[in-house]
C-alpha cells in the first residue's frame, strides 16, 4: 500500500486507522506533512475526536450509514479548505487503472502501424473523438 492508502485509511471515518501499525501512521502522518501541512492539525484533531469533530459524529450507527466522502463533506464548512481538498481527493479516487488502460487500447488504435505519421495533438482528438461515439452506441 502507499503513504495515500494508510492516509485514506486514517480519514475513513468507519477505520480510522485502527489496523495500522504505529510506523504506517507515522509515514501517512509525514507525508501529510509534506505535501499537506494546513490539513495536519485538523488530522490530529479527527484522530483526538476534538472540535471541530464532535462525538455524535463517531458514532457507529451514523458511521454505518453514511459513505466516508459524505460525511467529510458535511462538515466541510468547519474545515479549512486544505483538509477538505485531501478527504475529497483521498475518498474520491479511482482504485483501479482499466479507465487510463482503455485509452492506451483507443490511441493504439486510432495510432497504428499504418497511421504512424499521426501526429500526437490530432491521435488525441480522435480518440476523444472515437470514445464519445464509442460511449453513444453502449
């Protein structure tokens, strides 16, 4: 897993790190605070359950219910918008690469053998062109 996995998993309100050893929080906690540091004392406030995360909010019923990236949202007018920007990207990122893959398949495509002399600029506007049409016929 990466420093953003062990990150995710500390801002999932459902985890909140629990299965991570010490050393994992530690590199997610350093490597917020080097690409994130107006989002760390909110991330050790979350961690202590203090204001502006309140108890009703870590309660199991409500935690159960609630997808992670709406319950950070819903408190988003009390965060800074740092913090908020991290639990969005963090909860909101796409766990696999077959979307990137497809587009490779499509440039292979439209930028074949007998089309080499393509230039970039104008493969990449026909493949934009040919996933919209490919997109309208599913």
């Amino acid at each position: 897993m990466t420093t953003y996995h062990l990150l995710a998993n500390m801002l999932d309100p459902r985890y909140r790190g629990a299965q991570l050893t010490e050393a994992e929080k530690d590199t997610a906690m350093e490597e917020c605070e080097a690409y994130y540091p107006e989002a760390l004392p909110y991330i050790l406030k979350y961690n202590a359950k203090a204001t502006p995360f309140l108890p009703y909010m870590f309660e199991q019923s409500l935690i159960n219910n609630v997808t992670p990236l709406t319950w950070w949202r819903s408190i988003g007018d009390r965060l800074n918008k740092p913090m908020l920007a991290l639990a969005v990207q963090l909860h909101t990122a796409v766990a696999s690469s077959s979307g990137i893959e497809r587009v490779f398949s499509t440039f292979g495509f439209v930028h074949s053998k007998i089309r080499n002399r393509l230039g970039t600029e104008k493969a990449a506007k026909l493949v934009s062109i040919f996933k919209s049409l490919n997109r309208s016929n599913n």
